[in-house]
C-alpha cells in the first residue's frame, strides 16, 4: 500500500525483487542502480532483516511520474542469497505495491523457481493479496547462459500462464530496465485510477513528520537535485512544454505511456546503439578511483554473440587532459 507524505507531495511507493536465491536478484538491483542518475536515486543501502541482510535504496521519476501533483518515490528492495530465516520475505512484503519476480531460466533450477513462486503467493495471501492482484512482472534471468531453457518452458514450469515474462541478464542488462518500467508504469496506472484524496493533510497530523514504513523502513528519502538544464536534449523524457519527437513514435499518447517514456529519462550510461558492424559498448559497474589520478571504468563489449568484459584505465593529467 503506497503511503503519502503530504509535508513533502510525495507518494511512497515499494517494489520488491523477489526470487529464488542465486538467480540474480542482488546483480538485478545493482545494475539499476549504476544506470539511474545521480538526480532521481538515493543511496545503494545494505540493513538486517532478521538474519539476512536487505538490499535498498529509491529514485523518483521526473515530473510526467507524478500522480495530482504529487511526486512518486519508488523503494526498491531484495533479499540476495539464499535467506537464513524465511520470515524475512513476509517482513519485506508488508505493503508491497509492485513484485518483480526473478526467475532463474537455467534448466536445473525450474524446480527452485516454481517453489519460490509458491512461496511468494503464499506470504501474499497472508496480507489478502494475490499474484494477480499486484502489478508483477517475471523476469526472466540468465537467458544468456548456455543451458537456459525456452521461455514456454519456464511458463509452463511455473504454471501461471497469465503472468508476463521478460526475457532478461542481469549481467549484460537485457530486459532489466524493461521489468522494471512495467512495473513502475502499472503502479502508476493504479495509483491515477484509485482515486486516492490528495491535499492539505488533516489539521490534527503534523504536517512536519516524515511518513515511514513499519516494516522494514522505509530509508531516508534523499531530495532530487534539480534536473539539468538540458535534460530535454539527451534523454527520451518529453519537456513539459515542448514535447520530443522520439515519445511521439510510441505511437498514442497515454498516461501508461508517459509513465514509461518518464522512467526512461532516468537512465544514464546506455549502450550504444549497434553501427553497422554490430558493435555495442555499456557499462557494467560505476567508475572508480585508482592511485591519485586514475579512473577504471568496467565496460561490456558485444559483437553479435559475443561479449567480452574490458577495463578501460584513464590517467587525469593536471591540464585537463585525459590519457588512456
């Protein structure tokens, strides 16, 4: 259940990534991570959730992710590994607003997901929620490796035929961002169409409090920086006055729509889009320091089917200049 802060005009909104152990949940959320900007997330967190350890942190889409003027913050959460106390997935689900369930599509490890889906539905029920009844996309993970199954097969294997899949690598980033804007779009969707009350809070609430979720909490919201100037020029975000062309090529404008094309904005580092030779270049991890004036900067580099990770070494010189 999304809260509302109304000191601040924002909506509290919590996605989980939940799946079995292994299959990519903590690789998922870092990648997020290093691919938002710097303007629109938090702090990458780490806390104890009983015996096992919770990985968080949230971003805020740009304005068209606004819902009657209020701002939305999305929480994104994860258990990574294999838990100690199964308990912790029920504390972690309490007002959920979204699920996106990573499945491992590597053939030995159907049986793992199907039960860790049984078990998810299960915790749900407890809280009078369904697979269903939520936003929820299944992610698809590890279709890169060699023994991965189709995805009819995992369809088949987790027997929910209704449930989307996207095919995805946590490692290489396909389809990571993909099931996440679904999800962050329908949630959207929900909250525009739930007719929620928003403005003054009621004189008796102390408009100075921060709204916070019981459990787990909800970390410290960090405020947006504002967005650059000429944000409009390298992202895919329409301004709001004057609208990008690239949006207009989705086809009819929608609020789900905006939604997606907002979220998009949020993403920095893209891969390069493939030339002629069938050559892409992204980012798999954040630039580092190294000695007193190094960078090392984790790059992917694919050619058609293959890939190769490489560090590029960049040496900041005084004058400005950069050496590689």
């Amino acid at each position: 259940m999304a809260l509302i802060n109304h000191a601040k005009k924002e909506i509290n909104a919590k996605i989980v990534y939940a799946g079995p152990g292994a299959a990519g949940k903590e690789t998922t959320l870092q990648f997020i991570y290093n691919r938002l900007k710097a303007e629109f997330r938090g702090p990458l967190k780490t806390a104890r959730l009983q015996d096992d350890t919770m990985l968080f942190f949230d971003f805020m889409p740009p304005a068209e992710g606004s819902v009657q003027g209020y701002n939305v913050r999305f929480h994104l959460y994860t258990l990574p590994g294999e838990l100690t106390d199964p308990l912790s997935w029920k504390m972690l689900l309490k007002g959920v607003d979204g699920i996106v369930f990573v499945a491992d599509l590597t053939a030995s490890r159907l049986g793992q997901d199907r039960a860790s889906l049984d078990q998810l539905q299960e915790l749900l029920a407890e809280y009078g929620k369904g697979l269903t009844a939520l936003p929820l996309v299944v992610q698809a993970n590890k279709r890169d490796s060699a023994e991965a199954v189709a995805l009819d097969e995992l369809r088949q294997t987790l027997g929910r035929a209704a449930l989307p899949l996207v095919p995805a690598s946590a490692v290489s980033g396909e389809g990571v961002l993909e099931s996440l804007f679904q999800v962050v779009k329908t949630v959207l969707k929900e909250l525009r169409e739930s007719g929620l009350t928003l403005g003054t809070p009621p004189e008796q609430v102390d408009s100075s409090t921060e709204t916070v979720r019981a459990e787990p909490p909800v970390p410290a919201a960090s405020e947006p920086e504002p967005v650059p100037a000429d944000l409009a020029s390298t992202a895919t975000t329409p301004d709001p006055v004057v609208q990008s062309p690239a949006v207009e090529t989705l086809g009819e404008r929608s609020p789900s729509l905006d939604a997606l094309s907002a979220a998009a904005a949020l993403v920095v580092g893209k891969p390069s889009e493939p030339v002629d030779s069938g050559i892409s270049v992204s980012f798999t991890g954040l630039p580092a320091l190294k000695g007193g004036s190094g960078v090392v900067i984790p790059l992917l580099v694919t050619a058609g089917e293959l890939e190769k990770r490489v560090t590029l070494t960049l040496l900041l010189t005084g004058d400005g200049a950069v050496e590689s």
